[in-house]
C-alpha cells in the first residue's frame, strides 16, 4: 500500500505543473468597512478584500486593498509591504502617487498583523510571509509586479527577490531590516515568552517613545500619532494577546533569519533607499553598550548592503530615519518616481 501510495504522489508531481503546486489555493472576498476585522477597527483609505484560504491546517484571512490607477493605466503592478510596526495604510502616499503614474497598487497586511488573522499558533519565517504574498496575488491572476517593502516588509521582500525572482520587474526597499546579522553581533537570545510579555505591555506611551528615538531621530510631528494609534488600538483590542504573541514570534524570526550573506544571489534590479540616521537594531534594547554600540549604523550599512548586491543602486536621505516615506514624503516619492521612470 505505502508503494501505492507513493506512486499516485509521484505522478501527480508529474502531471500537475509546479506552479500550481507552489501556489496556496483560496479565495476573495470583500470585508466590512466598519468596525472590527481580525482586531483591528482602524478606517481604511480604500475598500478592504480578504484573501481566504489554509495556511499551516488553520484556515486564516489576508486582508488587503487593490488601488486602481489613476487615469490611464501604465500595465503595472505595485505591490507594497509593510514594517514590524506598521499596517498597509501607511503606504496610502506612496499608493496615491503610483496609482496618478498610471500603477494598480496592492497594499497588503500579513498575517498576523492589523487587519489580517491573528493566528494562535504559526511557524513565521520570511519564506512563508512570501509564499503567503505569491499566493494572494497568483489568485488576483498578477504575474510580475514592483515590489516596494519597508522594514520588516524590506527584509521580506529581499527573501520575496531570491525565492520568486522572475515575478520582480523592480525591487524598492526601505530602510529594510536584516542589512547585518545582529545575533552574530553580539545580541542576545531571548525567547518567546520573554518577547511575549513585553509585546503585551504595548500601548501609545510605549510605542511612541520607541518610534521616536528610533524612527525619527528624536523629533516628533502630529501627523504621526495617527499611525501609532492604529498600532496601539490593536494591542488592546478584542485580538491583543494573539496579535501580541504573534509580534513575538515575528520578531523571534527576523532575529533568527538573516538575509545579510544571500545580497549576491539578488537577481532583480534594485533601489535601495536609506534614511541615515535610522538606528533600528532588533534586540538592541536588551545588548550590553558594547554591542549596542556596533548595531544600526545605516549611513554604513545601506553602502555595504548596495556593493554585494549585483544590480542595485542607493538613494540616501541624509537627515532623515527608519520612515523617510512619513517624515518626508514629498522628497522620497519624487527619488522613488525618478527612479522607477528611467
């Protein structure tokens, strides 16, 4: 029976192309504009979808907007990424003026994050983050896209370049995570309960003095608490201990999953946009000052990051920090549209 068995799997391996195979099945579905969706009750710029479908034996939902262009359409998909502590909103600037250049724009939360599921339990690695990303947009029958992705969604998308290559006609990345190794720097292991229990104390005092010593370089605009607000209504909203537990878990896996040695294998052609004076490090808080001292230098790690990449460039904003999309909006887009247009 088990030789039986195999059999039918091997030919079906056969049969059925790889691309099918690679692919999570699901489908569509429009979501409720008001209210609560999967722990967040924050209002979308635009109407929010759901993609549906299993992912690890639990069925979950990806919620994300599809932004139609402008006018005329250039035949462009750009599909943004968002950070650790951002949701898809924060990239309406940048959907806005991609979609007046003639772009559909995708703008996605991943799962557990934000308007998406908050799974109890969930294996996070980037490989998953962006075969779950190749799924939603295999479903809206989307084969090659610019991919832009900030932070955390910068680190993804760099493991999105090296596992789908052929799908990437561009890839933007903002201020991404994973330009060192900080755990081979000197950072130590904390587990998950640990990281549990002070992703549950989050609120907006908390996430605000964060943000601004790390994000911002210790100034701070009005225009910004709207964005930790909606980070910090999730952290006490009706999904705070999964979503809690998932930061967690989401932060275990950037720890543990560098991207920093795989830059030579980058096929797409690439922009690397850098605010300077960003200092993000995860786990710096918890190193001792000499460790802390060698972490998130970005005026040094954007240069070394864009020599071992084989066709990149770097675009750098000299006094700007971890969002020059939100601190300076006007200058990054007019640097991210020169390039893309040329």
């Amino acid at each position: 029976m088990k030789l039986v068995t195999r059999a039918i799997i091997a030919i079906a391996y056969v049969l059925v192309p790889f691309q099918v195979l690679a692919q999570a099945t699901g489908t569509i579905a429009s979501a409720p504009q008001d209210g609560d969706l999967n722990g967040s009750n924050f209002t979308y710029p635009w109407p929010v979808k759901v993609f549906q479908f299993s992912s690890q034996l639990q069925d979950v939902e990806m919620a994300f907007m599809d932004v139609s262009p402008v006018g005329e359409a250039n035949g462009r998909v750009a599909v943004c990424l968002h950070g650790k502590n951002f949701c898809a909103p924060t990239w309406e600037s940048t959907a806005r003026i991609l979609a007046d250049q003639g772009y559909r724009v995708i703008l996605i939360d991943q799962i557990g994050f934000c308007k998406s599921t908050k799974p109890k339990s969930y294996q996070y690695t980037l490989q998953q983050l962006s075969y779950n990303t190749n799924s939603l947009l295999h479903a809206l029958g989307i084969a090659n896209i610019t991919l832009i992705g900030h932070s955390l969604g910068g680190m993804t998308s760099i493991r999105y370049g090296l596992l789908y290559p052929e799908t990437i006609n561009e890839l933007v990345l903002v201020n991404p995570l994973g330009l060192e190794d900080w755990k081979a720097l000197g950072v130590p292991y904390r587990d998950i309960e640990t990281l549990y229990a002070t992703e549950a104390v989050s609120n907006y005092t908390t996430i605000r003095a964060y943000q601004q010593e790390t994000y911002y370089v210790n100034t701070w605009d009005a225009s910004y608490d709207v964005w930790v607000n909606m980070l910090a209504h999730i952290y006490a909203g009706t999904e705070a201990p999964a979503f809690a537990f998932d930061q967690a878990l989401t932060t275990d896996m950037a720890l543990s999953a560098p991207v920093v040695y795989e830059f030579g294998s980058l096929k797409p052609r690439t922009l690397l946009m850098i605010g300077d004076r960003d200092n993000t490090a995860l786990g710096k808080q918890w190193s001792p000052p000499e460790v802390q001292a060698k972490l998130g230098h970005y005026d040094v790690l954007g240069k070394q990051a864009v020599a071992a990449m084989p066709n990149a460039e770097l675009i750098e904003f000299p006094d700007l920090g971890h969002a020059p999309q939100i601190q300076d909006p006007d200058g990054f887009h007019a640097k991210l549209l020169g390039w893309l247009l040329t």
